[in-house]
C-alpha cells in the first residue's frame, strides 16, 4: 500500500463538491454519500495505484496523469513509487483539460 498524499486544489475540489450538492442542490444527504464514494475510490488507488487509465491514452498530452472515473467526477492523480498524489477531482462535464493544463494551443 502507498501513502495517498492530497494537493490543496484537490482537498478544495472536494469541498466544493460537498458545499454545492449540501448547499447549492440542497442535498446534504447526496453531498455525503458522492464525497464516500469519491474517498472509496481514492483508498482503492492505495492498494492499486495503476488502476485508473493513463490520461495520455484518451487525450494526445504527453502527461503521467492517470484518472479514475467515479460518478460524475474524476480523480486525477499521479502515481509515484511510494506515493501517489492525488491532484485534482472534477466534475466530469467541465472542460478539465483547461483545469489541469491552462489554455492549450
């Protein structure tokens, strides 16, 4: 098992998607059971940090991101030897190519 390590942006992601479903969509219910569902996911990389597909094999981006699809969200992370850094979670309707790299050209 590695040590999953969490990049602030994606500690906020998360409580974003908490904050939106509980307040915005007034489903506090639903906001607690995605974000389980979210974590469930992150604790499976700890055991199999390649599980998710390579980014780079769905997007032509020379990148060592790999994401995981879970719900409407994807976890985008890097796996490392003894670490995997969990980099950002997105809804999967925005543009996270944007998010993840900036304005590509």
């Amino acid at each position: 098992m590695v040590e999953i390590v969490y990049s602030t942006a994606a500690l906020n992601d998360l409580e974003h998607i908490g904050d939106h479903i509980s307040e915005t969509l007034k489903n506090p219910i639903a906001a607690l059971n995605i974000l389980n569902e979210i974590q469930d996911s992150i604790s499976n990389i700890a055991d199999f940090p390649l599980v998710g597909a390579p980014l780079s094999s769905i997007v032509k981006i020379d990148t060592d991101y790999r994401f995981l699809v879970c719900g409407n969200y994807l976890v985008f992370y890097r796996a490392q030897v003894e670490r995997v850094y969990i980099d950002r979670v997105i809804y999967g309707r925005r543009d996270y190519l944007s998010i993840l790299f900036g304005k590509l050209t």
